[in-house]
C-alpha cells in the first residue's frame, strides 16, 4: 500500500492534484465522478486536502478529500465504488457575555466581538414590546448566553442564543431559549412572563416583515399583512399557539392554506404550503408545536416560504407583537416548567461568566 497526501494552491484543479499522485486519466476521471456523488466539485477551495491511497501495483484503493468543518468525502475503489461523507461530531460550547450598550444592539454586538446576527433574534422576539431606535437611550445592560458548534478552532454551525437579558427603563426582559434548538422561546419582563413564542418554521430566515413594501411579484407597494419565513421546500410548519383548524385549502394567492381559530376573535394563517398531513380536517384540535403543513410556493409566491398571519376580528395585525396568542399559550400550560428554565437560564449565565471560556465584557462601546 502506498499513500500519498497533498492540498489545493490557489487556481489549482482537483485533476492537476490528482496528477501529482501519479493517477492516470482514467483514474483522475473515476476519482472526480465517486467524489461529485457527495460532493459539489465546484466548492472546492485552496487548502482543501486530498489523500490518494494505491496498492503496491498502482491501482487505486481509497481517496479521501477533506473539506471545511473537518469533514471528508471518503471513496473507496473495489468491486464496486462507495463514496461516503463522513461528518464528525462537534464540540458545543456554552459562551456567555455582558456588556453595555451604547450606540444599536447590532454596532454593540459587532464591537464587542460577539455574533451579530444576535440583533436579528433580539428585535424578533421583543418586536412590539420594545422600540429599540426610541427606548435605547444608551448605558443599557445586555447579557447574553449562546451554543457554538465548534471542530477544532473553527464553529462549524450558527450559534444559536440561550438567554438574554436587556434592561431598559429599569425594566428587566428576559429571553430563554430551549435547548432543542426548536425556536421557542420564553419572554419575560421583570420575573413575570410576557409571552410565549412558538415559531411556525423552526431555523428558519425571516425574510419579509408585516408593514408596506415593494411586492416581488406585482413591483408596486402593497400592504404586506404577515411576515414570510424562507425556507426549504417541504420543511414542517408547526402551530405557534393551540387552537380548532378552522380553514384547510386553497385562497387565491396564499396558495395552500391552514387557518387556526384561537378563542373567538384571533386567527392564524399559514399560507403558500406544499402540502398539510394526510388526516388533518376542519375542528381537529391542535396543540403549540403540532405540525400542520409544509412549506412551499403555493399561489403568489416566488419561492419556497411560509407567509404567516394573526388576524384580530378579522384584521391582520402584526404576528411580531400581538400578545393574545401567547396569553392562550400560556394559559393553557404549553410551558409548565416556565419558572425553573428562567431560574435555571440565570444560574447557568452567572457561572458562565466565572469561568475562563466565558466571553465577557462590560466595558463601554
């Protein structure tokens, strides 16, 4: 057996690599073709390594490429050709820091040295309740606890928010996120809880607001009464608040539609779906998480994405601040252990800053 190992320079072909192994045309062709099964050729980057593996009579055995966040691309050559990648397990670090806030969230954030996209998740989840351009007047205490996927030096996943904590105005939020990574999340003002959010489409990208906008596909402004969540085709859709399906069809330009009844007078869309399971039917009770649907581009849509709505008497309101759902959520008990996660999610932060992996910093920006 002999190995041979090497890397990509910059401008390097994976054939002209191949090449300084030693394998022929045909083999470089056959290796190319068992790597593109797994792999997108057209990713590949310098400094992306590559093993060749033959046998003592210089036929070709294994190659391995190793590509970002320590995963490989592994084929094996024999009676048949296998190819595999392999993805190691991470390592997942729990971070913490506290700063102060002077100028935005997002600038604090950046020079703080902190994920920024934290802003995003920060103006998601207290939209409606706090204005931060008006409230934030500067000196505002921020704590913040986030996961990291790491391999090595490297985090190999988007780090996901475990708690926060804004004071403003004397008034203390608190925001606890569960572990699941599910997308719900608590919200507290002051130890006492404000709502629930139950996201319809867990990880997913918030891609339009409730408000005017240009239309995508009608190019003139319009009133846009939800919010859209891109998404993959087929990703699930779940309820955010428990309620009796009231609509499940076809409207117009929402597409495929389910519309849950909560209580007498709140209503929730969820619009442009591919498809709701086999079974679900008008009167079926549904609980805050149940799934109702997949996403898709059904209707006037001009790509995969959940458009979803909160109607009021039958009026869209805005889904990022209209707390009726999370009275309803809460009062029937869809978070019985509300009390023990805040607890739990302020001892963990305070221990965090203590230790040397914390990221921590109160100095002003």
């Amino acid at each position: 057996m002999e190995m041979w190992s090497g890397s990509l320079s910059s401008g390097e072909t994976l054939d002209a690599l191949l090449s300084k192994a030693g394998l022929s045309a045909p083999d470089r062709a056959e290796v190319a073709l068992a790597l593109a099964a797994e792999y997108d050729l057209r990713k590949l980057k310098p400094g992306y390594g590559i093993e060749v593996e033959t046998s003592l009579s210089g036929s070709l055995r294994r190659v391995v490429l190793s590509v970002d966040a320590g995963v490989q691309i592994e084929a094996v050559f024999a009676h048949e050709i296998a190819t595999r990648k392999i993805v190691p397990e991470p390592d997942l670090v729990l971070r913490a820091a506290d700063t102060t806030v002077e100028t935005s969230i997002f600038a604090t954030l950046a020079s703080a040295d902190i994920p920024a996209q934290f802003a995003v998740d920060l103006a998601e989840m207290l939209g409606g309740t706090v204005d931060f351009r008006r409230d934030l007047k500067g000196g505002e205490r921020l704590q913040l606890m986030w996961r990291e996927a790491t391999f090595g030096d490297q985090v190999i996943r988007p780090p996901r928010l475990s708690f926060a904590a804004l004071t403003i105005d004397q008034a203390l939020y608190e925001i606890v996120w569960p572990d699941d990574s599910s997308g719900n999340a608590t919200i507290f003002v002051d130890g006492e809880l404000l709502r629930v959010f139950v996201q319809p489409v867990k990880g997913a990208r918030l891609s339009s607001v409730y408000g005017n906008r240009w239309h995508p596909v009608f190019g003139d402004v319009r009133m846009h009464t939800g919010v859209d969540f891109a998404a993959p085709h087929g990703t699930p859709v779940y309820a955010t608040a428990p309620g009796r399906i009231s609509f499940i069809g076809r409207r117009g330009g929402y597409g495929r539609v389910v519309e849950i009844a909560h209580g007498s007078d709140t209503m929730t869309r969820y619009a442009h779906l591919s498809s709701t399971p086999e079974g679900l039917s008008i009167g079926d009770r549904v609980a805050a998480g149940d799934m109702i649907g997949r996403v898709g581009a059904t209707g006037t849509a001009t790509g995969p994405n959940l458009h979803y709505e909160v109607r009021v008497d039958g009026r869209p309101t805005d889904p990022m601040s209209e707390e009726r759902l999370a009275e309803v959520a809460s009062a029937e008990g869809t978070n019985s252990d509300i009390a023990s996660r805040l607890e739990d999610s302020r001892a963990q932060f305070s221990r965090l800053l203590d230790t040397d992996i914390a990221t921590a910093t109160s100095e002003r920006l």
